[in-house]
C-alpha cells in the first residue's frame, strides 16, 4: 500500500491541504465510538498503522477490540528491560485470550549494559534521559515506515493529553497519531473491561492505577490522581511520549 503520508509531512512541514485532511478526518469521528475510530483507521490506514501499549487497562481495552476488528494489526510493547514481571506475565495471558502476539521493541542495550555504560542507573537522578534512551528512541525505530500510530490516551490524564485530538499529528514521529479512548473516562475504562472479562494488570488491584517501569511507580492512596505514583515526588508526568511537539520543534 502507497503511502497516505505527504512528503513535506515526514519532514515535519504541515502543509495547509495536509493540515484540512487532518481536521477532516478528526471531524468526520466526531461522536464516533472507539470500534468506529479503530474500524476507520484499520480501513484508512492499513498495513501501515500500528500500535504501543503498555499493557495499561486502557490499552488491554483497545487489544480487545482490535482482536474483533483486524488482528492482524501490529501491537508492540517498549520492554525498556525494568517493567514489572505482572506486565510481562499479562503479554502471555492476551496471547492466550486473542492469539495477539505482542512484540517487544527493545533499546540496544540490555539494562546491565545500560548502566554499567553511565556508571549506575539513570533512573533515580536522569529518569527523562533513560526515559528517552528506552522509550523515545526505540519508539521512533519501531514506528519508522508507518502512516499511523494508535495511542490509548485520555484526555482526563494530563494537561498534554487534553490537547490532543482523536485523529491528530504526531510531529515527534513524523505520522497520524490514532487516540480512540480519548473522551472516556476510568469509569468507562473499567466498566468495559469488567463486561468483556478483559485479562488486566493484577498491579491494577493493588493500587497502582498507572503502571510504567517498575523502578518509577508507586502504589497510590485512594482519591489521589492517578498518574501520581508516576515519578512520585517530582513534576515529571509523562515519559515523552505523549507530550506534545510543534512542527518547528517545540514541545508545548
């Protein structure tokens, strides 16, 4: 299949007729359920879309419906080689459950490698830089190639998140950002996974409603945002990700 994306959008130059197909796009799902948005992405976007997860119960919510709709699309998880054996235990219980194998993408050097190259791990003291160096960077090679990625954000979760757009562009990796699951809340989140029996994170009922890299997430207390065990105690939120970047660079 050709590719959907102009060239002057893999350069990072949003043309105006390129800028109107994105609104277009983002316009015509206005209301539409999350199985409409995947459905419309699969048929729009395929071979060329793919999928990150972490395993969150939001993304086990999209596997569900992806499993319906094309399971053929490619699911990949960032083992950045410190998440919680709960999540890695998760991948063979949706492997089981769907018959989705979901692949790891991995950086370039194991987690012993890593911190032996910078004299100790990163985490505690540079975590924006291991995030980059095991998140961003393997990301952007897993991506490379395709027209479309989708995310399991909501827009309830951080100030970046409520400014994104159910279809939208990703200037940081060059291609249509995907986001079903924007407009639902936890509750709807949890009310979908307990009607369809959908396999989740145990770490999810031990009180961490936010699950990254084990190292860097804490259980929360009852009542606290839910993102707040993500490098608690310091005002980082996000790995990178999610935050959003202009076309000339900028991270907003």
């Amino acid at each position: 299949m050709v590719s959907k994306l102009p060239v002057d959008a893999r350069e990072g130059i949003l043309t105006p007729a390129w800028k109107e197909q994105l609104a277009h796009w983002d316009s015509s799902l206005d209301g539409a359920s999350a199985q409409e948005v995947l459905a419309f992405s699969a048929k729009e976007f395929m071979p060329r879309l793919t999928m990150a997860t972490a395993f969150g119960a939001e993304g086990c919510c999209i596997i569900h419906m992806l499993a319906e709709i094309d399971p053929s699309i490619r699911i990949f998880n960032l083992d950045t080689g410190y998440q919680f054996p709960e999540t890695l235990e998760l991948r063979e219980r949706i492997l089981k459950r769907y018959g989705i194998e979901v692949e790891y993408v991995r950086a370039e050097t194991t987690v012993p490698e890593y911190e032996k190259e910078h004299g100790g791990a990163l985490w505690p003291h540079r975590p924006d830089q291991c995030c980059y160096d095991r998140k961003m960077v393997p990301l952007k090679r897993a991506v490379a190639g395709y027209d479309a990625w989708i995310s399991a954000i909501r827009k309830d979760q951080t100030s970046d998140r409520a400014k994104a757009s159910v279809i939208g562009w990703d200037n940081k990796f060059r291609l249509v950002k995907i986001n079903p699951l924007l407009t639902w809340t936890k509750k709807d989140v949890w009310s979908f996974i307990m009607k369809h029996d959908i396999p989740y994170n145990p770490l999810h009922d031990m009180g961490y409603p936010s699950i990254g890299c084990q190292p860097c997430t804490q259980p929360v207390s009852e009542g606290q945002d839910e993102r707040s065990g993500r490098w608690a105690g310091t005002v980082k939120k996000e790995c990178g990700l999610h935050v959003v970047e202009h076309t000339d660079g900028s991270g907003i």
